[in-house]
C-alpha cells in the first residue's frame, strides 16, 4: 500500500510539472512573428515568379546591346584638292580640285565595349575596329573634254624644266584633267559612344532605338586611273615625233597611286539591325605614277574630302 501511495505520488507530480512547461512554452511563442516566416505555395510562385520577371528582363536587355559587328553600303562624293602647282602642260595651266560625281563603299567593323555592363543601361563606350573600308568614285572629264592634255609637251625628270620630246630624261605631264576612277582601301580604329535613350521607357521596342558618334583615325591605300582618250589631246594629226607620242601616250597606262594617315567622324540611328548614317572622312596623299619611266617620279600631294551617306545593318 505505501508503494502505491509512493508511485501515485510521483506520478501527479510529473504531470504537473508537464502542464507547468508546456504552458511556459506557450506563454513564451510569439505567435505573429514566427507566422510571418512560414514560406507559403504562394510565395513560392511568386518568388519564381520574379526570377523569371528578372531573367527575362536581363536576356531582353543583352539583346538591346547585343548589336555590335556593323556593315555599311555608302553613297559618296569625294573632292581632291592639289596641294601645289601641278602643270597640266596645256597653256601653261594647272590642276584644279576635281570632284566626284558619284562614288559608293562598304564598310564593315565591330564597336568593341570598354566595360562590362552599360553605364545606367544607357550609354555604352565602345572601341571600334573597321577591318574593310573600301571606295570606288568617279571624276568626268573636265570641261567639254577637249584639249585636255598635250602628249607633245614634255618635262625633264631632274630639272622639271620642259624639255624636248626625243629627250632621254623627259616625261609625259600627267593627264590629270581626264575621267577618273578612283578606288581606296584602308582600316581604322578609334572611340565611339552608343546612347539607348528609351531603355527606361515601358515600351520594349523602344528600348532598341540606339545613337551611336564616333572618331577614327586610319590609314588607307589610293590609286587613280586615268582612262584613256585620244581626243582629249592637243596634239592630233601631225607626223614624227609628234604622232608617236600621241600613240605612247595613248597606249601608257595612266596610273597614279598614294597613301596615307585619314581621321572620320561620323554617326549613325539605328533601331535592332537596321540604321542609317552619314560621316566625312579627311586626309593628305602625295600621289605618284605607276609608271615613273614615262610620267617620272614626281609626287604630287593632294587634299582629299570625302562623305559618304550609308544605309547600315548590324548583327
């Protein structure tokens, strides 16, 4: 009996002191705090929800600049300015600046960006690199095409004082007044800028709306061809001497060839990969004959002004 009152008195104890914790533990749970942490379906979804949002807006928005590598199909006019006396050998006259009457180009280079990310997803700078610039113009004949050059007017390679036809040392004058043709290949490089002005605008498509100005400095090959045509000459229907420098003048190939350093400035719109531009392009070449034995050594150094108006896609 004593053992049994023992047990029943352990017993009730247990469970009061039971009771008595787990009522402290209750009195001790901050039933709103704790709630708040609870990670509901709901805010599973809407977590996922925004990481998608995000995602979606950082692929939408690499797109917006993804649009780096630029081809260009120009129309141009150019203008080459003597930069000396340059005698045509006719009355005593001189080149004048000639200027093309039309001219086209294809441009192709990449903008490479100089940071990571765009400066507040609005303004990229860029270095660019222009591996093919390459141009074609064309000059028409001066005035009415008449008495242009005069194959029996002759200067002396060393002196440039003129000299007789069955001169050794003498040279044609250059026929610089004929049509022309005149074809350049260079490459540049320099900094540009990129501007996105509507990447805060709630409208997607503006987003790819991009100006972009630039200053490249290069260098570039030129040659000249001068095409042939006899009746541009002065010295027509005689005999000798004068007759078989008609017909060597006739036959030479009229080729003039320079190169040198060019800076360009430009700018261009573009919407994703499509855009127009204009830029002007400047520099100074001294030209000389391909066929020095007959047009000597000369070099004759000339300004040359070209723009060129392009239509650009980018990829």
């Amino acid at each position: 009996m004593k053992k049994k009152l023992i047990l029943l008195s352990f017993c009730f104890l247990s469970l009061s002191a039971f009771a008595q914790t787990e009522n402290e533990a209750e009195q001790n749970i901050d039933w709103q705090e704790d709630s708040s942490e609870i990670v509901t379906v709901s805010d599973i979804i809407n977590m996922q929800q925004a990481v998608t949002v995000q995602n979606n807006k950082e692929k939408h928005f690499a797109d917006v600049w993804s649009y780096r590598t630029y081809l260009n199909l120009s129309s141009t006019k150019a203008t080459f300015t003597p930069q000396e006396k340059i005698k045509t050998g006719v009355n005593s006259g001189f080149v004048e600046e000639f200027k093309s009457d039309w001219g086209a180009s294809l441009t192709w280079g990449h903008n490479y960006p100089l940071h990571k990310h765009p400066i507040a997803n609005v303004a990229q700078i860029n270095l660019d690199y222009t591996w093919i610039d390459l141009n074609v113009n064309h000059v028409k004949i001066d005035g009415d095409g008449t008495n242009i050059y005069d194959s029996s007017k002759k200067f002396d390679k060393d002196t440039h004082a003129s000299a007789t036809s069955s001169s050794s040392n003498s040279a044609f004058y250059t026929p610089w007044n004929l049509e022309k043709y005149e074809a350049n290949y260079g490459m540049s490089i320099g900094p540009s800028l990129t501007i996105a002005p509507f990447t805060y605008v709630n409208v997607p498509a503006l987003h790819y709306v991009r100006f972009n100005v630039y200053y490249h400095v290069g260098y570039y090959a030129s040659l000249i061809l001068m095409t042939n045509n006899e009746e541009a000459d002065v010295n027509q229907g005689l005999t000798g001497t004068a007759k078989d420098n008609h017909d060597k003048m006739a036959d030479n190939s009229k080729i003039d060839w320079g190169h040198g350093m060019t800076t360009s400035i430009g700018f261009s719109v573009n919407w994703k990969f499509i855009g127009f531009g204009f830029e002007t392009r400047k520099a100074k070449l001294k030209y000389t004959s391909l066929v020095p034995s007959e047009f000597g050594k000369d070099k004759y150094e000339f300004k040359t002004n070209l723009s060129r108006v392009y239509l650009q896609f980018r990829f």
